[in-house]
C-alpha cells in the first residue's frame, strides 16, 4: 500500500485510484465512513448467523429467516434517504443512523440461548432500520465539491473502500470470536455465548466510533429560492 501511495502521486499515468481526492475533506471523511461501513455491515452479518446457529441451535435455513427484520428494517427506510438527503444533507442523517444501528446491536452483546426471539427480531428490525440510512447519504456526499473529472475516480475509490471495510470487518470480528474462545479453558455454550457477546460489542464499538469522521462531513446549506436570487439581481 505504502509504494502503491508513493507511485501514486509521482506517475505521469492516471493510477486506478487518484489519491489527489482525498485533498478534500468531504471526500476523507466520506471514505473513512464507507470503509467503517463496510465493517458494520459485513462484519454483522458474518455474526449474525453463526449466532443464531452456534448459540441459539438454529438450522442454517431458519438462521436465515430470523434475519429477514433487518432486511425489512433497510427497506422501510433505504426508499427514502435519497429525498430526505437532498432536503438535509447527509451529516445529521448518518450521525442519527449509525446511533440507531448501534441501539439495535446492542441486544446480542447481552443474547443468550434463552434471549427471547421477538425481542432479537425487533433490534434486527432497529439495526436494519440504520443500516438502510448509511449509505445512501455517504454515496451522495462522496460527490459533494468534486469536479466532472474526478467523478469517475471517486465512484472506484468509493466501491473499493466499502469492500475493503467489508473484508476487513469479517476478518476481525471472526478473529475476536476465535481468539475469545481459544482463551477460555473451559469449554460449553457458555463459553461460546460470551464470545459472541464479545464480539458484538466490538461491533458496537465500530458504529460508535464511526459517529467522529461523521463530524468532518460538508454542512448541508439549503440553495436560495429563485425568486430571491431574481430580487437580488434586480436590486444590482
């Protein structure tokens, strides 16, 4: 990565990924979020399953059925983050979301085997529900001050950060599960329970400290009315 960044910067050729766009801040934060995304939302849904199958001794096909609130809960709000974006910017939308997301994680830090089904149901129905106002809002604001020319550029730095963020939040939420039960002597779902709790709360963790580069994104300001511009002008 290190002698990718310095060829980079120094080649006369157009490299696959333009570092020159992270000159803007909007664009930094905005790919910092999509990266801490990308491990919210993999991450999660690499423990969720697994959750379902090695605490609570579900079947892979009612592991996946148990999942469908959050994918309800995506669709419920995904529909409309595209107006609500334009009407107030991307900032308080993503800050509020990832709380949200957050709230609806936090339950599995504390799930057992005994934790009571509809009570999981309805914080995945909460976690999708913030999940579905992420990144709509952060793919409009990865945009914001760019020129024609960098468009392209940023739309690959957009999708390679969010799958990088993936991949990686898979890889160390797996590892925190193996690593917290590797150091427990004792075996039994007990065991296995607090490692998932563990890792959970990892995860919640992750969403948490993704509010902070939500603070560096551009500051929405509502375009003037027309007819104002118009007085303006007549007033000159």
């Amino acid at each position: 990565m290190a002698a990718f960044i310095f060829y980079a910067l120094n080649t006369r050729i157009s490299p696959v990924l333009d570092l020159h766009l992270f000159q803007s801040p909007n664009f930094s934060a905005t790919s910092v979020l999509l990266f801490m995304s990308g491990i919210i939302t993999n991450g999660g849904m690499l423990l969720l399953p697994l959750f379902y199958q090695q605490v609570r001794g579900e079947s892979v096909l009612y592991a996946g059925l148990m999942l469908i609130p959050q994918g309800i809960g995506m669709l419920l709000t995904r529909t409309q983050m595209g107006k609500l974006t334009d009407r107030i910017g991307a900032r308080p939308i993503v800050m509020v979301s990832l709380i949200i997301t957050a709230v609806g994680t936090l339950p599995f830090a504390f799930a057992d085997s005994g934790t009571n089904a509809i009570l999981l149901g309805a914080a995945l129905l909460i976690r999708g529900a913030g999940l579905g106002g992420v990144f709509i809002p952060l793919m409009v604001s990865a945009y914001v001050g760019l020129g024609s020319e960098q468009i392209p550029h940023a739309s690959i730095a957009t999708r390679i950060l969010q799958t990088i963020g993936g991949a990686f939040g898979s890889a160390v939420l797996a590892t925190i599960v193996e690593q917290q039960l590797a150091s427990r002597s004792a075996s039994g779902i007990q065991n296995v329970v607090s490692a998932y709790n563990v890792a959970f709360w990892w995860s919640v963790g992750f969403t948490i400290l993704s509010v902070i580069p939500t603070l560096f994104l551009t500051v929405y300001k509502k375009p003037e009315p027309a007819s104002f511009k118009n007085l303006q002008a007549d007033g000159k």
